[in-house]
C-alpha cells in the first residue's frame, strides 16, 4: 500500500455503521465487534460464517491507539475513532487493496484472522 488509498463507497458505509453501532453499544471506540455488526447487518456482507467465528470471538476493545483513524455515523452526527485492533483489521484489509479499498477487502481480513483462530 503506497500513497493515497480511496475508500470505495460500500467500504466506508459499513464503517459509518460501525461507528454508529459503537454509540448504540456505549463503547468509547469502534471496536472489531462493531465493524463485524455493522457487516452482518447489510444484506450483502457475504461469509456469514466467517461473521459469526469472528463475533464469537470478538471481545471488548477500549482504547484507540495512539495511530487510528475514525469515521462518521451516518447522519454526520458524530465521529467514532477505531480501537488499537480494529485499526489493525482495517491496515490488514488495505494492505490487500490495489488503488480503491472496497469491502471485500476488509472481508479477507476478517476471513485470515478467522482461519487463524479456527
């Protein structure tokens, strides 16, 4: 991944989601947990399976380290910054990516580290 990396539309829709999921859940942070709800909430997200290994497994993330990224709810209401793993998921995810970032993208991460822990 060098330079600059777009996000793709249905990327950064699932990640408003999951900032909005972590105002509803009372987390400080977006958390992997919110970005897997967020995914399993849309009709689209593919691998259920993978979804639901991973929730099992998801646990409860605090803080956000020190290097992250955050992203606005939906309605423009307020901003969520990524807990220290989930910004790891989301580096891993475009890492994979060639010149747009799309979901998938973030899918295949979710889906290595599910293999990793299966």
């Amino acid at each position: 991944m060098n330079g600059t990396l777009l996000l793709a539309p249905d990327l950064l829709r699932t990640m408003r989601v999951a900032a909005h999921k972590a105002i509803e859940l009372d987390e400080p942070v977006v958390t992997t947990r919110c970005i897997l709800l967020a995914l399993v909430d849309e009709d689209h997200a593919g691998h259920p399976e993978v979804l639901r290994v991973m929730l099992e497994r998801a646990a409860q993330e605090e803080a956000p380290c020190e290097q992250t990224l955050a992203f606005k709810t939906p309605d423009g209401g307020a901003t969520m910054r990524l807990s220290d793993p989930a910004y790891r998921l989301f580096i891993e995810g475009a890492q994979q990516a060639d010149g747009r970032y799309t979901k998938a993208e973030l899918i295949a991460a979710l889906a290595a580290r599910a293999s990793q822990t299966i």
